[in-house]
C-alpha cells in the first residue's frame, strides 16, 4: 500500500511502517516522528543510524540489545521514544517493525 509521506510516495505495510529502506529520508523521518510528537536530536539520529546498520545486516532487534549497543541505554531509549519504543523509533527509521515487537 502507499503513503504519502513528506510528500514523497512511500510502500508501507498495513501498520505504517516503511517496506523499502531505500525510499527513507531525513525528511520522512523528521515528519514521522513529528506525529509522535518527538522533536528529533543528535540522540535521537544515532539510534536511527543504528537501527538502519542492524536492519541492513539482518540483525535481529530487541529493547535489550538497543541497551548493550554503547548508542543508548534503556532507560534513555524510552525518554527518547515513549510509548513504544523500539515500534516508534523503526517507524521513524524506515525499517520493519522487529518481530520482538508485537
């Protein structure tokens, strides 16, 4: 299905996440995040970038290996994305919801 995402046609799922990493852009970021109400920072886009580098490596995502990646830690995770942070932040990221996820 398509979205209209910061003005660029984008392939998403039926929950809204990204299908093609290679459509994401800052833009599309910034205005995904804007709908949770997340004003992006330097903090913010690290986590992004290392969800990407995880996605494109075929790693497997967790609340707990975001906290022993060295980017961010737990609690600072969900000060960062609440209400979900690892749904919102992959959203935000381009990247398919984790399986862990649920």
């Amino acid at each position: 299905m398509e979205k209209i995402i910061a003005g660029k046609t984008v392939e998403v799922n039926e929950e809204g996440y990204m299908l093609n990493l290679n459509e994401w852009n800052k833009e599309i970021a910034n205005e995904l995040a804007a709908e949770h109400e997340i004003a992006m920072n330097d903090e913010h886009w690290k986590v992004i970038d290392f969800l990407q580098d995880q996605h494109r490596n075929e790693v497997p995502l967790s609340i707990r290996k975001i906290g022993k990646s060295g980017v961010v830690d737990i609690k600072k995770f969900y000060a960062l994305f609440p209400n979900g942070p690892l749904k919102i932040s992959s959203k935000i990221a381009g990247i398919t919801k984790p399986v862990s996820c649920i």
